[in-house]
C-alpha cells in the first residue's frame, strides 16, 4: 500500500483534530472535578446501569428515573466551560448535545468523604444563577 496518500491523508487530518481538542476545558485534578468527570462520563454513556453504579458509589441521593429522563431529553451534556472550583466544589457550563441549550451546573463533594457528591445542581442557562453556601461547621476551601 503506498504510504504517501496515507501519510497526505493523516496529516491533513492532525490540525482539525488538535482543534477540536483544544474547544474541550481541561477538568481540574481535584476531588470535585474527578466527581464531574465521572459524573459527565456515566451521564453521557445514556447506559442505566453506569448510571446506577455511579448513584450507588457516589450520589446515592440522585434518582435514577429522573437522571434516564434527562439523559434521553439532553442527549447528554458537552463540557463548555469551568467557570470556578476548589478542592470541593466546582461550577461549570454545559451544552445539550441535542440542543444548543446551555446549562450552568454545580457540584460539591463532602470533605469527611471527597467520594460522596453531597450536590449536584444543573440550571438552565436564562434561570438566576445561584450562589453556593457552605453551613458553617463545614470547612471552607478557598483554592
């Protein structure tokens, strides 16, 4: 097989793809962050039982139900942006897949367990962001 129109072919092909992953935010190496990976990749997996397993060992709170019928309403979610984060929390802007709907989201993780997501808050982008407020016992995190 002659090399060349394989070679020509791939290199035309490098810079679209180093595009693309570029327009992709890097997600903080932090307990929150690992959260929402795990969370955006078993969301958008659109598989039940992913989803289910990442309930059980996360977020044991979240409906099942609720988080299916999302996934087939949204098509699931692509990351745009980190809009702020610390070692517990992380609020960030996702798109439908399915739609241009942009949606603001947020998620904190427990500080006696960085495993147990204690929120996790998704608002259509036009809704009032919200602020997000610690109880005074828990430690603050201000990286």
């Amino acid at each position: 097989m002659p090399s060349g129109p394989f070679l020509g072919a791939l290199l035309c092909l490098l810079p679209g793809l180093a595009l693309a992953d570029a327009s992709v935010p890097p997600i903080p190496d932090t307990a929150a962050g690992h959260a929402l990976a795990s969370w955006l990749d078993a969301f958008n997996s659109g598989d039940s039982g992913r989803l289910e397993s990442f309930e059980k060992a996360h977020a044991p709170w979240l409906s099942l139900d609720r988080q299916v019928g999302l996934r087939e309403r949204t098509g699931g979610y692509d990351l745009v942006s980190i809009a702020g984060s610390g070692k517990l929390w992380i609020v960030f802007r996702a798109k439908e897949k399915a739609s241009a709907t942009q949606t603001f989201g947020s998620l904190v993780v427990r500080s006696n367990d960085v495993e147990h997501v204690s929120l996790l808050s998704l608002a259509a982008e036009d809704a009032k962001a919200r602020e997000i407020v610690l109880d005074e016992a828990a430690p603050s995190d201000t990286h």
